[in-house]
C-alpha cells in the first residue's frame, strides 16, 4: 500500500479533519487488542475537541523570526510564539505518540521531546540566536536523547517534515546495522519492499565514495549501496495545510507505520549486534 492510499484509508477523502484520530491510526486498526484508548478531551460544553493543529499565524511568526532573529524581536513576541509554535506543536507530538503506542514499534513524546529554541553560540560563526524553526523527536524511551531508532519532526515557515530511521548515528551503530544487513538479508529486504511499496526511499543526501573498510569485500553485493549510507533515514515533507487542517499528527503516524520494519530492523541491530 502506497503512502497516498494508507493516508486516504486513513482520513478518506474529505479534506476537513476528523474531531478524533480515526481508528486505524491508533496501532493496529480498529480489530487491535488492548486497553480502549482515553478519552479526548472535551471542552465545557462536552463536545470533543479536534486534533490539534497550528493556525497559520504560526507560519508568519516564523518567517518574522527568519528575517529579525534577534534577542530583541524574540522578547516582544516570545508569548505569542509559545502560544502560537510551540505548544500547538508539542500537542501534536502528544497526539502522534499516543496513536503510535500499540503498534509494533511504538516511540513517543511530546511537549518534553521538543528541543530548546535558543542557539548554542559557543565556538561558531553563526550569531543568531535561535533556530528558525521549532523542532522535536519520538523515541522508544520517550526521551529527548537517546540510542537507537529516531522519528525527527521539525515546523518551519514553509512546512516542515518528518524523517524516520537513524541519522548519523555512531559508528558502532551503524556498523552493527550493515552486519544486520548481510547476516539477515530477508528482513532488510522487506523493509525495503515496505517502503518502496509507500512510495519512499532511505535518503542518500551523504553517501560514502567507497565501501567501509570493513564490508569492503562485499563490492556488487546486492545492498552495497545501502552499506555506503553513513544514515539510515525516509524523510518526508509536511506541507502547511496539514498542519492547519489538523492532520499533521496523522501524517506523522502514517510515515512511522511505512518505515516500521526498518526501525525494528535497525534498532535491533543496535540492541543485539551480530557478531
């Protein structure tokens, strides 16, 4: 199933946003076992509440911030950046991981796994004081650091995106991936068949120019390309009426459900190396 057909499955073909995650997104489909999920919240007249989502204002707030990024500007709108980027935001993290918490590779976060917007200036050449847009990440453990699997969302003034998969990881990581990749050729294979199936490929921004040191025997092996990836990462945009029509959440858990063999595959690798 391609990306398209497993996003309209999944919100079919209105293009208003549901008042809840449909449940196919909530890990499994609507025949999944386990606990019922909790409630959506609801406002004071009982009614639920949408998905959360990130009013266009957000966009120009950023793209304010990208022309005028200074301490100054970021003081007289810091209240309506929170109000308008950050918090819209971390909810949607929220959203995204609880959806994401029955299926195979759960990861989670929210408001906790967003990044800090001010810069680190020590040592570099670059002045300004915060990032341009806002930015954070679900993992296996919930925490904003940690080893292993990835899923990276970031907002900025033109969209944003969600990558899913290990990017630059160490070398120890991804040594032990490569492994994985020859020993267990059938399970890297379906992942690769699961993304192509989606219509997504591993982005090949950085590719080595020669096979490590230690696969360079397998030249014209079946997955030499890959094994000359220094990351394993599917990256996908998230244009901006997604996250205004409150779909962003969604969006997000439909491309972790593509990539999922390839974050079990790779976190597995990482958890019991193949020695």
């Amino acid at each position: 199933m391609s990306f398209s057909m497993l996003w309209q499955s999944l919100w079919g073909t209105s293009t208003a946003a549901p008042a809840a995650l449909p449940p196919s997104l909530r890990g499994g489909g609507p025949a999944a076992a386990g606990p019922p999920r909790p409630s959506v919240p609801t406002a004071s007249n009982e009614e639920p509440l949408g998905p959360p989502r990130v009013h266009p204002r957000a966009f120009a707030l950023l793209a304010s911030l990208a022309e005028h990024n200074a301490q100054a500007w970021f003081a007289t709108h810091r209240e309506a950046f929170l109000a308008e980027v950050r918090r819209p935001f971390g909810a949607i993290l929220t959203r995204a991981s609880e959806a994401l918490q029955r299926t195979l590779f759960p990861v989670q976060g929210g408001p906790a796994t967003v990044f800090m917007h001010s810069r680190d200036l020590l040592g570099g050449e670059d002045t300004r004081p915060y990032t341009e847009f806002v930015a954070g990440v679900l993992t296996p453990s919930g925490h904003l650091v940690g080893r292993g699997a990835v899923v990276y969302i970031q907002l900025n003034a033109d969209g944003g995106h969600v990558s899913a998969g290990f990017y630059r990881p160490t070398p120890s990581e991804i040594d032990a991936i490569r492994r994985r990749m020859v020993a267990e050729p059938e399970f890297f294979r379906a992942a690769l068949y699961d993304l192509a199936q989606a219509d997504l490929t591993l982005s090949a921004e950085t590719t080595l120019t020669t096979l490590p040191s230690t696969f360079a025997h397998l030249r014209g092996h079946e997955f030499e390309h890959y094994l000359r990836l220094p990351s394993l990462s599917v990256v996908q945009p998230i244009p901006k009426e997604t996250w205004v029509r409150g779909e962003a959440a969604a969006y997000i858990v439909a491309h972790v459900r593509m990539c999922e063999k390839l974050l079990r595959f790779g976190h597995g690798a990482i958890a019991t190396p193949v020695t």
